[in-house]
C-alpha cells in the first residue's frame, strides 16, 4: 500500500507535465498526417502510375492508417494520466488535511500509519474527572485511523491500477497502434476485479487483498460498479462468493483471513448495490438491466461451494441477501427481489409457516459463518438502508399463484421467523424480528435506520404507514409480546419517538400548538395507548420515547412562551397533559416489564439511560422543524440549551434505584414517576420563559410552573390508571 510519507510528499507536478504533453500529441499527428498527405501523397498522384505505384499507395494508406491511431492512442494515454493527476492530487490533499487535523486536536501520525493520542489533558489530574474524554478521544483517533486508511487505499488503488495500464503493451502486436488502450483508472480496476471474480478456483490471500483493495477504492463510483457487475456476471458473482465464503472442509482460517472475508462482504455488497443503481436517474441501462435479472434468475438454484463435499453451499437468494445487507440498491430491483422471495417462500415451505426447514439443511454457512440462513433478513436490512424501497415495499403486496399477499402483514402476522444466530447471521440479535424492525424504522422515517443525520420531514405514505402499525399492534398486542416478536420493540420505540408529535396531539392537543413534522398521522388513541404499553416494556424504547416526549413538551412550551398568549396558563397546561398521560403509560408499562413480565429490570432500564440520548436532541430537531414551519421562527439559541436540559432531566426522572422487588412498593413507584414529570414539566416551561425574553417576576413563573406541573400530573394519572385498567390490573 502506497506509505503516508509517500502520498505526503509526492511531487505530482512531472506527472502533469506529461499529461499536458500527451495531450497535444494528437493535434501534431493530425498535422503531420495532413503535411504528409500534402507533400507526399497528393504530389505522386497522377505522376506516378504502374505496380510500383499502386504498392507504394496502399503502404501510405495505411501510414495515413497509423497516423491516426497514433493521435487516437495519445489522446486515451493524456485521459489516463490526467485521470491518474486527478485522483492522486485528490488523495494528497485528503491525506494534508488529515494530518493537519491530527495534530491541531494533538494526535501523533507515524509513518507507518499508527496513530497516537499525545493529549497532554490524557495525564493530568482533570482527566479523571472527566470520564468522557477517554471516550471521545478514542472515537476519534479511530475516526482518524479510518480515514488515513481510505485515503491510502484510494491512492494505492490508483497508482497500481494506472501502473497496469501503462505497462500494457500499447502497440499491441507491434504491427500498428492499439486503440483500445485504457482511457480511465476506472476501467482498469473494473478488469482487475473482474478478473479476480471469474478466476477459476479459490483465491489466494494476496489476490483476496488485493480484491478488497479494488473494490473498498470503488464501492461508490458507478462506473466502476457497473462495469465490473457486467463483467463477473450475476450467476458467477454468487457462485464465487459462495466458494469464498464456504472453505473446503478441514481448512482452518487465521483471524486476519476471517476478517478479510468479512470485509470483502462488506465490499461486494456496497459495490453490488451501486451498480444496480448506477442507471438511476438517467436512461435505463440494458446491461445492468440484464445483471439485475441474473440475480434474480439465480436465487432459484442452490450453489455447490466444493462439488465433491457436502454438505452443500447457499441458494441464490441466501448468497445474494447476505450481500444486499450491505449499501444502497436499487428500489425497484428490491421490490422484484422481495416478491420473488416470498413467491418462493409460500411455494416452498407451508406457506412461509417453515422457513426453517426450507432455507436450511443441507445448506450450510460453512466455516466462516458469513451470512444467514433466513434471506428475508438480509432483505430486510436492505430495507433498512433503503428508506424509499421500505416505504414503497412496506405498503404494497403481491399477487402469488393467484392469491393477493400485503407484505407488511405477511412479515409481521403470518410468516415464523426462523431464530438463531445461524439464521440471522447476528449472534447479538438472533431474531429476525429485530431485521424487520430495522426495515419498519427506515419505511416510517425516510433515513436509514442506523443513520444519526438529520430527520427527515414524514411523507403521507410513511405516516399512513406509522399509522397502520399503530393500528396493527395496538389492535393485538402479541404481535410484539413475548420471545422472539418482543426484538421488534427497540424499533417500535424509535419509530415512536420518531413520531412524538403526533403521539403527544393524538393524546390531547385542544389549542393546536402541537404540531406534526411533516404530514399527520392521525393516530387513534384507543390503539396508541395498547401500542405503548406493548412497546414501552423495552429499555432501549422506554429510554427513545420518554426523551423525545420531554423534547418536544419543552419545544411546544418555547412555542407558547413565544407567541405569549392572554390565557398564559391555560395554553401552558394544554402542551403539558399530554406529555404526562405518555409518561404515566410508560412508567406503568415499565413496572409491568419489570414486575410482571419480567423481562426487564430497572438495571436494564438505567443501562438504557446511560447508554442513550440521541432522542432527546432528535426530538428537539423535529419538533423545531415542527414548529418553525408554522409559526413565528423559534430563537436560535434553543437547541443548544434544550439539548443539555432536557438530556439531564431525563436522566433524573426515568433513573431508578435498583432494588429488591419487596422493596419498591406500587405506590412508591408511582409517587416517584408522578414527581419525575411534575418536576419535567416545571423546569421546562422555567427554560422556555427564560429563553423567550418574556419579562416575568418569579412569583409569576413560579405560578405558571406549578401550574403546568399539575397538567402533566393529571396526564400521568390519567395515563396509569389507562394503562392498568386495559391491562387488567
């Protein structure tokens, strides 16, 4: 790989020198050409007649032949070299303003790559007292260790891709100029992965590495994607995956050679994926067109890793999902591959009621244990990254052997989901239900579900949908109660955060201060109040709703506080009641979990809180959006104290002491979660009057905090007693 000190120092400056010099070859072999037809050609004729002459013709044809080879030949080698210029200089400057970070935020670069942290703040008496510095310096020397990675990997990919097509013999048969020379970096490091892809037999670690190396340079690019896609081929992509991913028998891999399959997974799923949308938004390419179709015919059929062994490799539709977990593919291709995989599915196995048996034995995952039995989990990650392919996926359905299938109700009431991390793929999360979850985050929200960017304004089509969940599982409960259906309630938690506006005007907003971001969802408060119960039995989902239902009650008190109402009060106690009834479902919710379902304790509910706090600016965000494009702009100051306020407030209200069961009484657990958001709802509309520049005496926001202290009071009461009475308690 191309060295730090290498790429930092490299004078690129001859190269552009030569590139400018190739590229004004053309122009004087057009001149030459013409001199020589001038001079030479043009003067014979009609003076020189007879064989001799006739001869002596056709030899300056082809000299005419050769002279324009010759320029066409110059022209692609000044494309390659410029193409070279370019992305060594793009890599150089990336590799300059690396290092030019690492040591302004006191990070040390050696030349072989490491990197160390040299903060003097690491050994002083203060860094104790800071417990998050360790971690936020070590995230970021990792950030920085990643990306001097790529930056290499970028240039070495460049530099032997351009190396290769320079040595090329570029007179071919050393009879006349070869016009079909490279012309881009792309196009050789397509042939090179290609080639490594359709190579017979098992690839060495070298050539593993360097294909890992082609494809982490190139994932993204499309041209690059597509072609080598086209190259290798669906049918043979799959197959020699397969045979990567599925070592003869007795072969033992190092933890290094386990780590590179794992990456090259990672690499040929990204690349895959760019190159069935490397067409989109422009005119539909047949090429890529028929590679999409390949992987679609291919699913059908089971791949023979090592055809003397058994048990045997993975279908089509195993191999093809376990590379779809990864990157962005193409919306329609998922929606030809998800019906296509349920087709199989209702075809195969009762009616999809068996999955286990039918993805399973004599498939194997092999030694290496890449990928997952079940494909609908990989497809549902797909889903997951995806958010208009989920979104469109989600709320359509098929028609299979004349019966009309609802994908949604298919996954979520009548499929069985095979469990195990054989079949997930996922050792920490041997559920499918959680991959389905992943797939219903990124539907409702329009972001991927891993993806901490900004939020996204909700669609009709995802409200509708964030609705029909709603509806769904507030109508029956089971669908997410009990092992393995209760993985799915971290991301119904999200999805609910997600949609805390909605949540909170569903449980009362009578002045309207409560605004939607984006389109309503217009959610039914007889089936929100089973949804929550359901889902707020989790931690991590107790932990994403209670923060965004305190972000947004102080976003709609800012709001109040802003535009100052006569009945300051009242309109204070509007935007509180809601916020307490879905603290009072949560916290009687938790209680359950802990005390009756047992499936959560508050160690867990605490680990949740420590562990989490991303909802609570994200609340913040979508609520301002909410509320900015409604109403008179909220005062930029908020987000920076809310995030800070908040965050701390909801440590202390959903933080409890871990004690004996006999120890924490009913009523203690209920005073406790009544004075958490009495005591919320107070300070919050104590920050939204200080942020506002009302001019209040504190005996007046005294008055108005208590006030609005009540209101959330009486939503928890309410939200309680709704709770134990639909629980039957």
């Amino acid at each position: 790989m191309v060295s730090i000190p290498y790429l930092d120092k490299a004078d690129l400056g001859p190269l552009a020198d030569a590139a400018a010099s190739w590229k004004a070859l053309p122009a004087k072999y057009d001149a030459l050409q013409s001199e020589f037809e001038q001079r030479v050609i043009n003067h014979l004729k009609g003076h020189w007649e007879g064989d001799a002459a006739e001869a002596a013709f056709v030899t300056m044809g082809k000299a005419r032949t050769e002279y324009e080879n010759a320029a066409t030949e110059a022209e692609r080698i000044a494309k390659l070299l410029l193409d070279a210029h370019g992305d060594f200089t793009a890599s150089q400057k990336q590799l300059h303003a690396l290092l030019d970070e690492a040591r302004n935020d006191h990070y040390k670069v050696y030349d072989d790559g490491r990197v160390e942290d040299v903060d003097p703040r690491q050994d002083s008496p203060t860094a104790s007292a800071s417990p998050g510095l360790a971690e936020e310096r070590k995230k970021k020397l990792d950030s920085l260790v990643s990306r001097l990675t790529r930056v290499l990997e970028l240039a070495t990919a460049a530099d032997e891709a351009a190396s290769s097509a320079l040595e090329r013999d570029a007179n071919g048969d050393s009879q006349s100029f070869n016009t079909s020379v490279y012309t881009t970096l792309d196009s050789v490091e397509a042939d090179q992965a290609a080639a490594l892809m359709n190579k017979k037999g098992r690839l060495s670690d070298a050539e593993i590495t360097k294909l890992n190396l082609l494809l982490s340079a190139n994932k993204n690019d499309p041209e690059f994607s597509r072609d080598f896609a086209v190259k290798t081929g669906g049918e043979n992509m799959l197959s020699k995956y397969n045979e990567l991913m599925s070592p003869p028998a007795g072969t033992t891999l190092s933890k290094e050679q386990l780590a590179q399959l794992k990456e090259l997974k990672a690499n040929l799923g990204t690349t895959i994926g760019t190159a069935t949308t490397s067409d989109d938004g422009g005119k539909p390419n047949k090429d890529i067109t028929d590679f999409q179709n390949d992987l679609l015919k291919a699913g059908q059929r089971d791949f023979n890793a090592n055809p003397t062994e058994s048990p045997y490799g993975l279908s089509g539709y195993q191999l093809t999902s376990s590379l779809m977990s990864e990157g962005k593919w193409d919306k329609d291709f998922l929606q030809d591959y998800g019906d296509a995989l349920i087709t199989a599915e209702k075809n195969g196995a009762n009616a999809g009621q068996n999955p286990d048996a039918y993805w399973g034995y004599p498939r194997t995952l092999g030694t290496t244990n890449i990928g997952a039995l079940d494909p609908m989990t990989g497809f549902m990650d797909a889903l997951g990254h995806n958010p208009d392919a989920s979104t469109e996926f989600l709320t359509s359905g098929a028609t299979i052997d004349g019966e009309k299938v609802d994908h949604l109700d298919y996954l979520l009431k009548d499929r069985h989901w095979p469990e195990g991390p054989g079949y997930t793929g996922d050792s920490g999360n041997p559920s499918g239900y959680n991959n389905l979850g992943h797939a219903l985050e990124s539907a409702t929200s329009g972001r991927s579900f891993d993806d901490d960017g900004a939020p996204v304004k909700h669609t009709a089509e995802r409200a509708a949908l964030m609705n029909h969940v709603v509806d769904t599982i507030g109508g029956d409960p089971s669908l997410a109660s009990g092992s393995p259906r209760d993985a799915l309630r971290d991301s119904l938690g999200n999805m609910t955060a997600e949609y805390m506006a909605d949540v909170q005007a569903a449980m009362g907003n009578e002045q309207g201060t409560i605004k939607s971001f984006g389109a309503e969802a217009d959610l039914d408060p007889g089936r929100l109040q089973p949804f929550l119960a359901t889902v707020g039995r989790d931690p991590d989902a107790y932990v994403a709703i209670t923060e965004a239902s305190q972000a947004n009650t102080a976003i709609w008190m800012q709001q109040v506080a802003e535009k100052n109402p006569s009945d300051f009060a009242t309109a204070m106690e509007n935007v509180a009641h809601p916020g307490g009834v879905v603290a009072g479902i949560l916290s009687d919710a938790r209680d359950q979990a802990i005390f009756e379902e047992h499936s959560a304790s508050d160690k867990d509910f605490n680990d949740a809180v420590a562990l989490g706090d991303k909802w609570a600016g994200r609340g913040l965000g979508m609520a301002v959006g909410a509320a900015t494009s409604t109403a008179a702009p909220i005062v930029g100051t908020i987000a920076g104290w809310a995030v800070e306020d908040i965050q701390a407030m909801v440590v202390d209200q959903v933080q409890q002491d871990t004690v004996d069961e006999a120890k924490h009484e009913a009523s203690e657990r209920y005073a406790e979660g009544r004075e958490g958001v009495r005591s919320s709802s107070a300070e919050s509309l104590r920050q939204a009057v200080a942020h506002s520049g009302l001019q209040m005496s504190e005996d007046d926001i005294n008055v108005y905090a208590e006030s609005a202290a009540r209101a959330s009071e009486d939503g928890y009461a309410a939200g309680t007693t709704w709770n134990s009475s639909t629980s039957g308690r």
